[in-house]
C-alpha cells in the first residue's frame, strides 16, 4: 500500500523544482543549506539528482559518458552519472518537471564530512558554470569532537558566508538564519519521530518508504513545507500505528539496513523482502538528516557540531555504539550491510564492523555486494539467494529462542 504521503510528496518536489530560479546555490546533501537559503538562495542538491538517476535506472547510460572524460569507474557512480548526464545534455528533470535542464549555479558549496569525491564533483561543476565553488573540509573519522573541530569548521562557515555575501550582494541576516535554523531543526526532529514509528510491532514503514519520504529533509531542509509534510506524514503513520497496520503483512523478521540505497532496484528489493515476511525497520542512511543539535541561539558552533557528529564521519568505535543502540530501539534481529563498490565512504563493512556487531551485540550480520547507481556491481541472483537464505535464517533462530522460552 503507498502511503498517501507518498502521493502529497509528489506535488511538493513539482513545487520545489518549478522554484529554482536565480539565483542558485548548489549544496551537498549534509552540507550547510541554512546559511544559503539565510542569505536568499534556492537551493540545488546534486546528489538528489544523483540518486534520480539511479532510481530511473538511467544512470547505466550516462556512467560510461564519465568514464570516457577521464573519472574512473571505481568512484562515486553520484559522481560519474550526474557528470555523464551533463556531457550527453539529459536529465529526468525534463520528463518529470518539465525542466530544460539541470539548474544553474551561481554559488557552489560542498562538504567533505561525507566523502572526499564531492570536492571533483563540484569543482567539476564549478569550471564548467565558471562560478565559485567554496568547500568546508571538517576533520574525519572522530570519535570524540572537541570545541577546537568545531571553531575549525565555524571559520570555514564563515567563509561561505563572506562568498555568498559577494554572489548575492548583500550582508547575511543572521536573525533570519535563526529561524532558518529553528525551522531546520524542527524538521529533523519531525523526521526522527517519522521514522521512529517503525520501532511499533508491525511497523507501518520501511527503509524503502524511508528513503522516498526524506526528499524533503534532504533538498527543503529549512522550510515550513518540510515541517508541514512531516506533521501530516506523522499523523498517517501514527494512525497505521493505532491501527496494528504492517508495511509488511505478517511481519516476523525486524532488520537493520546498513549503507546506501541500491537505487536502481528499490522496487524489486521492496517486494523481495514483503515476500518473505521481513521488514526493514531501520537504517544508518535516512537517519543521516536528524540533527538534534541545532540551536538558533547558536547557529554555526551547532550547525559546524551537527554537520560534523554525523555517523559516516565517526570513527569505527562510535560507529557501533551509535548502530548498538539503534539495534536495540528498534528490536533489530539481523543487519544486513551493503559493501557498495563505488561508495568507500558510506560501506562500513570494510574494516570488521559486522564482526563486532555479531560477537560484541549479538545479532546477525550478512553483507551484500551492490552499488548505489551502477548495477553492474550487483548480481540480481546471487543477491536474492543470499538474502531469502539470511532471512530464512533469523526466522528458524527466532523460532528455536520461542520454544526454549517455552520450556
């Protein structure tokens, strides 16, 4: 069953991209949107565009275009689709909104706390518009953040803002990104508790609804009309709640998807998992856009905290306490990891995490080969076997701890 927010969000994202008019800042997806949309910008978000082009599946033809301009084919497929769609002068934007093309920037400004390629990408983009490009690298991989990392990552703020500032031509108010700020957070915290109904037995949610619903968290961050979708989105799912409503009919498995989307086979993913009675309730990916930390009163020390505490900027130690407890919240009974192969970043099976989680937590892990644009790294088969085999699994171990709870 779609969710009826699913239909509203349809309308909004026309809204959104019809707006985008001059003048444009593009930003990353975890970078600082509120002190662009402060200063008067629309916003742009490359990586949304990325990741349309990976749910279109049209991003096989414009990955080889990338390559064929020099950018290797073990980088981000974001990267490599988005330029490639660029060079053959296409986009889904045309067939969806009616947009000639993808909008351009005035002012381009990225952050590295999710990868080092959106530094190519958007220089990238920066030559080819001949416009500034002004980038915030905070330090990675922290466990601990201390107030030094984050005056580092205030004065890199502070200069997006004097080069907006020039672009736009006028000084920033920074009252107004007070409530640009307020109104980011409020968003968040809405879609905190979107996702945070998945914790119900059934959950009237998963991963896959999880990751259409966030559109407006990513790319209208900072806006009454992403405050206003989640309060509705919550009423409905709030109200699935009440209703013993399942995403998944018959629910017997809760599982933990850790990693990106593999965009391109949502759908069949989707219905492999509604098949088998298990639900994806919880995830690292769209629990990336919940910033408990941001303070109006304090707009770029909690922005520059917010920005840099997330979890694909952690170290590896509170990146399992971070997954331990979520485990725990969500009464997870597998995860299952995605080794995405142009995604260094954003795969945390790399370095013995799913061990842990087995030994130190105790629930069990699979991990899958993918990509989150490039199908040629997932293999439709052998991934299904793999999963149905995991999932069959979680089910016999539950079954086994019923009847000696029973004894």
């Amino acid at each position: 069953m779609a969710l009826k927010s699913q239909v509203v969000l349809k309308d909004i994202l026309k809204t959104y991209f019809g707006s985008l008019k001059a003048p444009i800042a593009w930003c990353t997806s975890v970078g600082p949107a509120e002190i662009l949309r402060a200063l008067g910008f629309e916003v742009y978000f490359p990586e949304n565009h990325g990741a349309l082009l990976g749910a279109s599946r049209l991003a096989g033809k414009y990955i080889p275009k990338a390559h064929q301009a020099g950018f290797s084919g073990e980088i981000c497929s974001y990267l490599t689709a988005d330029i490639g769609a660029w060079i053959a002068g296409e986009t889904p934007l045309t067939a969806l909104y009616g947009l000639k093309s993808i909008p351009h920037p005035d002012l381009i400004v990225f952050n590295t706390n999710q990868c080092r390629e959106v530094d190519e990408w958007f220089s990238y983009f920066g030559r080819e518009f001949d416009c500034p490009v002004v980038g915030v690298y905070p330090p990675r991989y922290l466990e601990e953040i201390g107030q030094h990392d984050i005056d580092n990552v205030v004065v890199q703020f502070q200069k997006v803002i004097a080069v907006g500032e020039k672009v736009i031509g006028k000084k920033l108010d920074y009252e107004r990104l007070k409530e640009v700020l307020r109104l980011s957070r409020d968003g968040s915290r809405l879609w905190k508790k979107v996702l945070d109904t998945a914790q119900k037995k059934p959950s009237p949610l998963t991963f896959f609804d999880g990751v259409i619903l966030m559109a407006p968290i990513v790319i209208l961050r900072g806006t009454q009309t992403c405050i206003d979708f989640y309060e509705e989105a919550l009423e409905e799912l709030t109200a699935l709640v009440d209703q013993k409503f399942g995403a998944v009919p018959d629910e017997q498995v809760r599982i933990y998807w850790e990693g990106m989307p593999i965009w391109g086979r949502l759908r069949s993913m989707s219905e492999l998992f509604i098949n088998n009675q298990a639900t994806i309730v919880a995830s690292t990916y769209c629990n990336s856009w919940i910033f408990d930390d941001f303070d109006p009163e304090q707009p770029l020390a909690s922005m520059a905290r917010a920005y840099t505490q997330i979890f694909i900027n952690r170290g590896e130690e509170t990146k399992l306490a971070m997954m331990r407890q979520m485990l725990d919240e969500f009464n997870i009974d597998g995860v299952i990891f995605h080794d995405c192969k142009t995604c260094f970043n954003n795969t945390n099976s790399r370095f013995g995490l799913p061990k842990r989680i087995r030994e130190e937590v105790g629930v069990d892990t699979l991990s899958i080969d993918g990509d989150l644009n490039d199908l040629r790294f997932f293999s439709d088969g052998q991934s299904r076997t793999r999963l149905e085999t995991f999932i069959e699994q979680l089910k016999a171990k539950k079954q086994d701890a019923g009847r000696k709870s029973n004894v």
